[in-house]
C-alpha cells in the first residue's frame, strides 16, 4: 500500500463531474489497483475514489505532479499535486479477511442448506468459494441455470455491498462462471446500502434467522 499525504486538488470525469479545491489530503494506492481520497474526518469513507480495475499514470515534464487514474470504462480521477508531505510504501501481505460472528457463520450455513429461500430452483454450488482477494459467502445457480454470488452479513451497510461488488468484478473475469450476479443477504439491510445495491444491479434479501432454523413465530395466527 502507498501512502501519500498532499496539497492537491482532484476532478472527477465520468458519469457525473466533481471537483474538489486545493487541501491537504491522505491518497491511498492499494495493491489491487484502487486510488482513493480522504480528509481528516468522514471515518473510513473516501472523499473521491476510483475502484479497480483502474491504472495510474504518474505525470512528467510538463504534467509533472499531475496523476491521472483511469477505469475500464474510460472514467478518469485527475490529481493534480502542489507539494508533497509524505510519501511512503509499504507491503502489507495477504490479509486473513474478516472473521465473521457467530451469527453471521451460522446464517451462512443455514442458507446453504436451504438455498431455495432465495428462489424456487436455486441449487448451491458451494460455500466460502475462494477467490484471489477472499471467500465468497455462498456461490450458487439460479432456475435459468445463471451463477450467483452471495453475501452474508447480520446487518447490511455500504461496506458489505461494495465486498460484494469487488467478489461480482473478479468473478465475472471467470468465462466459467460469467454473467455473476450479486445477492446482498442480512437480517437488517440500511436504506443507504440498499440503495447503493439497486443502483450496481444486486438484489437484496433479507433473511429471517428464526425461519431458516425452522422455529415458528411466536405470534397468534388466525390460520
């Protein structure tokens, strides 16, 4: 991971324009290739950002200090650099993923177990299916025969969707297993991740934990 921190201004060109003014700012270059910008504040979440697939392109001559990160689809992150007060490298090896609670393990085995909660004629293919940068929850095909890959959280927030999307952008470079789709699966789905999940095109489930143990609910039913 390279760290730098600078006085920059940075523009965005893509679906929309965005500029942000000249400030001192945390960039972040990680090992799969993604840029993104932060301020002293905002916790974890990015001023600007670009995901990978995306190259770097560092300026010289004339465009010295002057980087331009590119993605697949021709979306462009221009940072234009004023002075530089950091900048460092560092190797920070694989990462073990996040250990899920026990709920979380135990909803994820349910569900396997019985796949057919997300649709008549899904069919799982297996669970924890490896992948380069971590463990798909549950990987499996729905009725038209269409791989699926899902993810399992107890509460759904914008971190657990944009896992998801990194697993749906490797996974869908596999001719194997492409076109993947995404199903973002909790027992509480945040309005701000189902938004952001309708608008990358994943589904959301939410998931009764009572029901996928087969206990019954406690409340009176007139039938």
């Amino acid at each position: 991971m390279r760290l730098v921190i600078a006085r920059c201004s940075v523009d965005y060109a893509g679906r929309l324009t965005a500029h942000l003014p000249s400030a001192p700012r945390l960039i972040l270059v990680k090992a799969d290739g993604s840029v993104s910008i932060h301020a002293d504040d905002r916790a974890y979440k990015p001023l600007n950002w670009m995901s990978p697939p995306c190259t770097l392109k560092e300026g010289t001559g004339d465009d010295e200090g002057v980087w331009t990160v590119v993605n697949k689809a021709g979306e462009k992150l221009i940072i234009t650099m004023e002075e530089i007060l950091h900048d460092s490298s560092h190797e920070l090896g694989v990462d073990p993923g996040l250990i899920k609670d026990g709920v979380e393990a135990h909803l994820q085995e349910l569900l396997a177990d019985r796949i057919e909660t997300l649709g008549d004629g899904y069919t799982l293919i297996r669970r924890e299916y490896m992948t380069a940068i971590g463990p798909v929850d549950i990987l499996c095909r729905d009725a038209d025969g269409g791989t699926v890959a899902v993810e399992i959280k107890r509460r759904g927030e914008i971190d657990g969707v944009e896992q998801l999307t990194r697993y749906l952008e490797l996974l869908n470079r596999d001719p194997h297993l492409a076109p993947v789709r995404g199903v973002f699966a909790a027992q509480e789905i945040k309005p701000q991740a189902r938004v952001l999940a309708t608008d990358r095109g994943i589904n959301c489930q939410i998931l009764d934990y009572d029901a996928l143990r087969g206990i019954e609910d406690d409340k009176l039913r007139l039938f």
